[in-house]
C-alpha cells in the first residue's frame, strides 16, 4: 500500500507572517521580517544598500574628497580594507592603478562607506565625511604630484632600458 507523499514549500508569500509591529528605526507599520520602507531588521539594523532609504540615496550621491584623496588611509578606516591593499601594493609599481583606486573612490567613496560602515544617522555620516574632506583635501594635491614624478620617472626609465637595447 502505497502512502501519498505531502510535500509542503514555503515561499515569501505563505503563511510565514511576521506579527504586526512598529519599526524601531522608522516607526512605520510592518509584518515582514524587514520594514518596507527603511530596510531595518527586526533589531533596527538596516543595510541600505539592499533597499535604501531616501536619506541613504541623498548621502550616496556626490562625490567623497576623504575617499578620493586619502584613499590609502580612508579605506581601512571605513571597512573596506581590500581596496586600501590593493592602493598600497600598487603604488609602487604601477601609480596609474592607484590613481584608479582614488578616482573610484572620488566618485563612489560615499556608497562604499554607507556599505562598510555603520552610522547613527545622516548627520553622523556627514560629520564623519566632513572630517575625512579636510584630510583628503590635505593630501589630494601632494598624492597627485608623487604619483605623477613617479610616473614620470618609471616612464623614463622605460624609455631608456628601450633606448639602450
């Protein structure tokens, strides 16, 4: 005698309801188990990546003068240590992958740091990036002028070694 075999799935839309409860970050009604309207976890943590808030996609745009021009020390300093390696080991042999590194972080700096880095709220994020301008503006001017006479220089090295062959 055979049995039938009940097999149950569950997708997003199944009875898996969450109890109605108020966000604790944006105080709006929700039954998931993230807010609608903020991406906020039950805890209030919230990654504002996966669904950014309108505050977070005002702080995304823009440039970023502490990622752009202290990118070396701007990187570790806001969780995204991969870059802040790959910045240094190429410095030496290779500036115009750097100064890639910079100009990235130029333009996207303030989307990786919301990624990387927790912050309270908006104005902390600004106070914060405020602090981390005044150092990239600092050294934007003196990192660009190294990078460019160590370009120059390995370029004439180049030239050279080709030269006497």
């Amino acid at each position: 005698m055979k049995l039938a075999r009940v097999e149950e799935s569950t997708t997003a839309g199944d009875t898996l309801a969450h109890p109605a409860r108020t966000c604790v970050r944006c105080h709006a009604a929700v039954t998931t188990p993230f807010c609608v309207a903020c991406g906020a976890d039950l805890a209030g943590a919230s990654f504002p990546l996966a669904r950014p808030s309108k505050d977070a996609q005002e702080l995304m745009h823009g440039v970023s003068l502490g990622g752009g021009g202290a990118a070396g020390f701007w990187t570790f300093a806001h969780g995204a240590p991969v870059l802040g390696v790959l910045f240094w080991l190429f410095w030496i042999p290779l500036p115009p992958v750097s100064l890639g590194i910079m100009a990235y972080l130029f333009f996207n700096g303030n989307r990786v740091a919301l990624q990387r880095r927790r912050y309270a709220d908006p104005a902390e994020f600004r106070r914060v990036e405020l602090a981390w301008s005044v150092a990239g503006t600092i050294l934007l001017l003196p990192t660009l002028l190294v990078a460019l006479v160590w370009g120059l220089f390995l370029l004439s090295l180049l030239l050279r070694s080709g030269a006497a062959a």
